[in-house]
C-alpha cells in the first residue's frame, strides 16, 4: 500500500512487482504540473516533461497516442493537440484555439483560428492589427507613425502619429528631443497669465 511508503526515503509510492517504496508515478497527480505520468493502466511509469508545440504525440503508452480534448490537457505544455497531424498545439489554419498559446505559430484570431492572415482588424487578436499585406502585426506605440487609429494601441492617429503629434520622441535639430503634450502646454498657458496679472498688480501698487 502506498501509505507504507509515505515519508519512505525511496519514494512515496508502493511497487506492486517488487515489493518496495519507488519515486516512479501511477498517474499524472503524482508528477509536477509542468509533467505527466507516462505509466500505462494498472502499471507505473515515470514523470517526463510536457511537449512542447509541434512535437508528436507519444506511440506509448497507447492511452495517449491518439489526439483527444484529454489527451492534449495531459502531455502538452499548450493543453491541447491538432487533430490532423497528431501533436501538441493547432497547425496554421487550425483550431478552434482560445488563446496565442494554442497556436504554433502563436497567434489566434477573433474567430477561433491559428493564422496571422486577415482581411480586417477584427480578426486578429487585441494587441494586433491587420496590415496591408493581409497579416496581424503588433499595434504600434505613442509615436510612432500612422495611417488610421486601429494601428495604435491607445486607439488614437493624429496628424499621422499614434498619439498625436505631440506624444513621443521627435527629431529635432541636434537630435531627438520630447515634445511637450497639450496637458503641459496649457499649464505653462496658464502660468504666463498669472506672471502678467502679478506684473500688473505690482506697477498699480508702486
């Protein structure tokens, strides 16, 4: 019995065959969560590392040489496997994926699918936008240049630059230089009004 082994030195479970305490495991629980059990029923096995995506489906043990929901959650890094090709993670134009992680090629769209092809924004994932080519790419920073406000990833493309014309660093003569925001230039507004009203306080005074 397995609780004649607990604490025992050369490992927390029973070996039926030999008799003796065996760090080997009987099913996925008893490996770490980044592992799995590769034990075949009613025997022990040993705890091997998940697969990573692209990598085949084991021949062995027979219980996960086929893809299934299950068969993905138990040895793939991903939590799932393609149906078509027999391994961990969805191919290009596969799916139905919930998440980049499932795709191989890291990316899925609005509609479920592994691709980075794209007729509209809407079929990319958040962080990205659907270029000219037909593909997501990654929205860009305040700053950078613009055609159209779904290139930016605060929504906003004024005067052709993500942000407005005044976010981010610009050229300049000697360089690149940071242009104030609007924010900033109102306050600085602001403040000649209140150095020309002290001007004027102090000439009416004297």
């Amino acid at each position: 019995m397995d609780a004649d082994c607990l604490d025992h030195a050369t490992g927390p479970l029973c070996d039926p065959s030999s008799g003796g305490c065996t760090t080997l495991c009987r099913a996925d629980a008893d490996c770490d969560v980044d592992a799995w059990c590769n034990a075949a029923s009613e025997s022990l096995g040993h705890c091997v590392s998940k697969l990573d995506n692209g990598a085949a489906l084991p021949a062995e043990p027979m219980e996960v040489a086929s893809c299934t929901a299950l068969v993905g959650e138990r040895v793939c890094r991903s939590g799932v496997c393609d149906l078509v090709d027999q391994a961990c993670g969805y191919a290009d134009g596969n799916g139905p994926c919930t998440e980049d992680a499932e795709c191989r090629n890291q990316s899925c769209n609005a509609e479920g699918i592994c691709t980075n092809d794209c007729t509209n924004d809407d079929q990319c994932p958040v962080t990205q936008y659907c270029d000219a080519t037909g593909g997501c790419t990654t929205k860009r920073i305040d700053g950078q240049p613009c055609d159209r406000a779904g290139q930016c990833v605060v929504g906003l493309c004024d005067a052709a630059v993500c942000g407005g014309p005044y976010s981010g660093m610009v050229a300049g003569g000697g360089g690149f230089g940071c242009r104030c925001n609007v924010g900033m230039q109102s306050g600085l507004a602001g403040l000649g009004v209140l150095w020309l009203l002290f001007r004027r306080r102090k000439r009416t005074l004297t």
